[in-house]
C-alpha cells in the first residue's frame, strides 16, 4: 500500500493539519507520499521532507496552482492516483474542498471526517452531531479520506530527511478562476491550534460585550477567541470564531465555554477538549453535561472576578 497525503499550505509553510493528518495516514501502514501542490512552494516542500516517517515529497510547482484553486488540485492528483491506494487529506475547508472532487472523478465513495482508523479498510467517524460513530469500510480499489485533525497528534516533523521529486502538473482546467482573498488578522492564537479557547455565546447580549467581558479572560489565559452559532449569528463576531458542526472543531487542553448554552451543534464542535469550564446562570443549561467544571452564576460579574484572581497569580 502507498498512500497520497494532499498537504495544506499558503506556499510558505504547512498548515498544522496535515501533521496531523501524516499520523492518520501512519496508522493505515505502507509508505505515504506528500503532494505539495503549489507556486514556489520549494520551502514548504522542504518543511515538508522533515517529517518523520515519510517516504517521498512530491512537490508540483506551477502558476495555476497558486491558489489551491480545487479543479487545479484536483488534476494534478489524478495524474498520480493510479499509483496510490489511499488518497488522504485534512478536513479542513481545504481539504473539504478538494477531495469530493477527486473522489467524484475516480467514482469512489469519499470516507470523510474520520477520527478513527480501524485497518487499510475500515475507518471511524462522527454522525449525528458527534453523538454516535459510524464505523465505515470501503471497498473501492482507491480510498479517499479526510482527516479529522484534532483526533490524532500531530507527526514530529524534526528529523525527518525526505528526498524531494518534482512532478509534472496539467495545464490549467479553465474552469474556475481566483478573484481575491480577504484574510482575517488575529491578534491571538489560531482558534484550531490553540491550547486554550475562551467561547462566548448569545448570553453576552451584544457584540461590545462580548470583546469587553471575554477579551481579558482570553489575554490573561493566552487563549484564542471563540464563538457560538448563536453569536455569530446575531452579529457579535465574524464566523471565522465559529465553533461547532458547521464551523471549526477544537480540542484544545482547556475550553471556556461562557454564556453558550450547548446546544448540539456547538457540543459537536468542542466536546473533545481535554478539559471543559462551563459558566451559564442556568443551571439546566445542557453545556453542563459535557463540562468538566461548571459555575452557575452571572457571567458579568463571574468572569471579571476570574480575570482579577488570574492577576493576581
């Protein structure tokens, strides 16, 4: 068995979650080959080549796939797929952008979302928001997959030495075209990455309320900014600090779950954390079912008092 890996990346350095995604693809077994599709993307290629437990850097370098345009990848991986029995990919926006399309061309049923690999053919994922696992094997000559990144531990990408191969690259589909990208500036870590999150919901009542009451909690922990559907949808913040089924999936060492009342689409989401600290002047709010440490009481005056005693550490 050879195993395809599609490598996230901004043609600078790799995203996080395919070092995740390379631990899934050890446990299948058989070598694994990283494809980094790109424009001067030598110096991810060669970030790349460190990993451990790789056996080959594919690096396709052209104009056309600068930005991760999906019919572009898509090309250029079935111009290699006959050579591969796993074809994996992180389930991120990336990844879940790119691989149905694969998928589609090669007719084989996508396994996506998995948290979970039983053997070469048979995976585990998350149904129902998370509530129950599906465990899902595949009979298709060539299985593509994408990897939930938060349910395996990034691979040691140190010592690794990695020979680099250039591949040759279609010409353009024409298909599709990039126009622009606008590009959120966090000031705080990665919401995906973070070992900490501070999450507010609807309870905050309004959007000022939200940075004035979480801000100093998450600054005094060094903890990325999160949201709730709720929130997000009442205008407090941007879904890029979506949490939950259809926004981002967390499991961070701590999770402050602040004023969200946990409904199952948000649960999905972060339950995962190692540990949860849920703070809802309900005491039937259903967040406390999942949480490791629970407060009852009135968020306005809970949290400042938490930053205050966090000062005085």
């Amino acid at each position: 068995m050879t195993i395809l890996l599609i490598a996230e990346h901004d043609n600078v350095s790799l995203k996080p979650a395919t070092l995740h995604t390379v631990t899934a693809a050890q446990k299948v077994g058989g070598d694994i080959h990283i494809l980094v599709a790109g424009q001067n993307a030598s110096t991810v290629a060669q970030a790349a080549s460190k990993i451990d437990g790789v056996a080959k850097i594919l690096l396709a370098d052209a104009p056309q796939l600068a930005d991760g345009l999906a019919e572009n990848v898509e090309s250029t991986v079935l111009k290699l797929a006959k050579n591969y029995s796993h074809i994996f990919a992180p389930a991120s926006a990336f990844g879940k952008n790119v691989a149905p399309r694969i998928a589609a061309k090669l007719d084989v049923a996508q396994v996506s979302d998995i948290t979970a690999i039983v053997s070469a053919d048979t995976f585990e994922r998350p149904i129902y928001a998370g509530n129950a696992i599906a465990t899902v094997q595949s009979s298709d000559v060539v299985k593509v997959v994408t990897v939930r990144s938060t349910a395996f531990d990034a691979a040691p990408a140190e010592s690794g030495n990695t020979p680099v191969e250039s591949v040759e690259v279609p010409a353009d589909s024409g298909v599709s075209a990039f126009v622009s990208r606008e590009l959120a500036k966090l000031e705080r870590p990665e919401l995906t990455t973070a070992a900490v999150v501070v999450a507010g919901g609807r309870g905050l009542g309004s959007a000022e309320n939200f940075h004035s009451v979480l801000a100093p909690l998450a600054d005094a922990l060094g903890a990325a900014l999160g949201a709730s559907r709720a929130a997000v949808d009442a205008g407090y913040v941007s879904n890029v600090y979506q949490v939950g089924q259809t926004g981002k999936i967390v499991a961070p060492r701590l999770y402050f779950a602040v004023g969200i009342s946990g409904a199952i689409q948000h649960l999905a989401g972060m339950k995962d954390s190692n540990v949860i600290v849920a703070i809802n002047k309900d005491p039937e709010a259903p967040v406390f079912g999942v949480a490791d440490y629970g407060l009852v009481g009135d968020l306005f005056s809970v949290v400042p008092e938490l930053v205050s005693e966090l000062g005085k550490a």
